[in-house]
C-alpha cells in the first residue's frame, strides 16, 4: 500500500452507495452518493475514479437497455467533469463466464462503453494443476485499440505482475516446480518398488501412482497431489513412463516402470 501515491480511498462498507435509481417512468434519478462523488473528485483534482462495483451503484434493472444506458452515460459525464476517466467494477455472470466474455445483462453494459477489460483464470491444461496465482486481462473491446490482446499476470507479493513477453522470474520458478514434481513422482515410483509395492495409472484404484507417492513414499518434497499428477501426465510424454502388464487375461494387471532416458533426453 505504501507504494501507491495521490491515492483517495473512500470505503463505503454499510453505507447506502446506489448512484442513480429509476422510480416511477424509469427514468434515472441521481442519487446523493452520486453529486458527493463528483464533488469530492473535483476537490481533489482526481483523474481516475474506480467504482467497485456495479451491482453496489446502479439501482436499476441490468437487464433492461435504456436503463444501464442512462447509468453508463452519467458516469461517462463524470469523466468529462474531471477530464479523466471512470472504471467501473462488475461480476460476470454465469454464461458470460462459459462464454468467456464475462459480460452479465442486457449488451448495452457492453456497447454503452468505449473500453472494456476482463480479468480471469486461466483454464489449466488436460492433467495440469491449477495455477491459482495466474491470471490473463483481457481486452474485450476498444473503441481506440485493437481488441483482443491479452496480458498474462501472476499474484506477487500482494500485486499481479504481468508475465507476457520474456520469460520472467516467476515463469522460471514454475519451470523449475515442475521439474522438480517430475523427479519427485519418479523417485517416489522407485521408492515405492524396493518396498515391493507397485503403483499404476488407473485413477480410483488404491495403488493409483499420485496418491501412493503422496501416502507411502518419502520423496514427495512438498508437491501436492495434483502436482505429481501432472507430473505424470508429462512424463509418459516424455517416455519416460511405461505401464506395464502382467498375469492372465481374467486376472490382467498393471504397474508403472521408471526408463531410464538417453544421455542428454532429460
């Protein structure tokens, strides 16, 4: 907090914050918050105001066009008044989560606006853990930029770092994490094996390799279970994983075997 400077916090936790509501003939009627808010930002010479979030300032319907219409455009008066710019805050809804646009109610919230940003969580790969600190912000669209582009973030120390382009420390520090879950899912494989105890790849079984490692062997280092469940996944790519079977046709069973790579290979 003590790197962000000219910074006018406003917490409204309790309070009533609808900017404009829409009795009677559905006219929008500015609130009280609203005339406070332009006020204060011409006071303090504001350039930025950022609104979290719709759902707390708009008293209207957000299904209904000319409604959020009229919000929208006084909010676009408000950036006018201060020759600056307005952000404002909402949730997707459920479908626009689905549909990866994160838009919720009626399209003018989209079409009313000359900018529109998403923030999500990437979608992990097949077999891959979730990232939980990974992030994308994604431009949606633009009246003066091309939409469409992306930046790839990650959760830092309390911030999102941007991530695109050149590989950063963080990116490195996940290469890293699964290398390393990789030589500990092949170690634990071993492990298990001189204590005679063999694992397989059938998930739902009770010698299934992520949790065997994770309950019995003592190489896991720290990695979860998802971890070296990717980490599997990844190195029977790499061939460096083979299921092999054995026993009679009624009886047939399977287990994992650790190949030993080429000089060079990993």
């Amino acid at each position: 907090m003590g790197d962000l400077m000219d910074v006018y916090w406003v917490a409204r936790a309790g309070l009533e914050n609808v900017m404009m509501n829409f009795p009677g003939d559905g006219s929008g009627e500015r609130m009280p918050f609203f005339e406070q808010v332009l006020s204060k930002a011409r006071e303090i010479g504001a350039q930025l105001i950022i609104f979290d979030t719709a759902a707390d300032l708009f008293g209207g319907n957000e299904n209904i066009r000319p409604q959020v219409r009229q919000f929208i455009n006084a909010l676009t008066g408000i950036a006018l008044s201060i020759d600056g710019t307005v952000l404002l805050l909402a949730h997707p809804s459920q479908s626009g989560k689905a549909s990866g646009t994160g838009e919720s109610g009626s399209t003018a919230w989209n079409n009313s606006v000359r900018s529109r940003l998403y923030f999500t969580r990437p979608t992990p790969e097949k077999g891959e853990p979730e990232d939980k600190d990974a992030r994308i912000l994604s431009r949606q669209k633009s009246n003066y930029a091309r939409a469409g582009a992306s930046i790839s973030m990650r959760y830092v120390d309390g911030a999102f770092i941007a991530t695109s382009g050149e590989a950063s420390e963080d990116d490195a520090w996940m290469l890293d994490r699964k290398r390393g879950a990789e030589h500990a899912f092949l170690a634990g494989v071993e492990d298990l094996a001189l204590k005679k105890f063999r694992c397989n790849a059938h998930k739902g079984q009770a010698n299934y390799a992520p949790k065997a490692i994770m309950e019995k062997a003592t190489t896991t280092q720290g990695f979860t279970h998802d971890e070296l469940e990717a980490a599997m996944n990844r190195l029977f790519k790499k061939k460096r994983l083979k299921s092999v079977e054995e026993g009679p046709a009624s009886r047939r069973r399977s287990y994992l075997s650790v190949i030993e790579p080429e000089l060079g290979d990993f």
